[in-house]
C-alpha cells in the first residue's frame, strides 16, 4: 500500500473518512480540527499526497499560493475578525523536530478572541 493509501489527510479529502468541511475544489480542501486550539481552528490540505512543506517543489509552487490566499477568506468566513483588529495565525509544522504529526501538507488556520488554548 502506498503512503496516500495509507494516509489520514487523504482518506478525508476522498470522503472516506468523515469530517467537517469548510472547504472544497479540485485541489484543495480544509476542514475543521478535531481538536481545536483556538475558537476557529481548521487545517488547509492540498489533495495530492505531499508528505510535508520540505518535499514540495518548484512544481508546487502555483498550489502553495492558492493555499495562503485561500487561508484569509476562509477564516473570514470561519468567525475570524477582519485584520488589522482581528486576524489569524497560519502554521505549517514540517517534520518531527517541527511538530508535524500528520505526514500530508497542511496549514493550520486558527483565529478568535484571545486567550487560545495553546499560543
């Protein structure tokens, strides 16, 4: 079986394992955290299986900024306030020493009145 056969973020983005979506097209989707660390807290993961921010490529480079334009829309339409009063934070964790824990790319999004559980 191949890493996106075996993968949590692929299985989501196929509708194999459920979740609450925020988002969808052809190569993008986010849905929420199932663990919230702020009031508006959801992950942003492209479709294809790319196992963290240190394999993309100059390939991926177009997908990338879809996804950082994509982010403030979304949070936007999450709860978020409006920047520069409001705002959001967007964290990509990329390997073990970065924290990541699901080896497929994905931005957390998270944003809401402060204090937040962690940060």
């Amino acid at each position: 079986m191949s890493d996106s056969e075996n993968c949590l973020f692929c299985k989501i983005a196929a509708g194999a394992i459920p979740s609450r979506k925020v988002y969808e097209d052809d190569e993008l989707f986010a849905f929420h955290d199932i663990h919230p660390a702020a009031p508006v807290h959801f992950l942003l993961i492209p479709k294809a299986h790319i196992p963290s921010l240190a394999q993309a490529g100059p390939e991926q480079a177009g997908l990338l900024g879809r996804m950082m334009v994509l982010a403030p829309r979304l949070a936007i339409e999450q709860g978020c306030n409006p920047y520069p009063e409001g705002g959001f934070r967007t964290l990509i964790n990329t390997g073990a020493e970065g924290g990541q824990e699901v080896h497929h790319l994905h931005a957390h999004v998270m944003g809401g009145p402060r204090p937040w559980l962690k940060g």
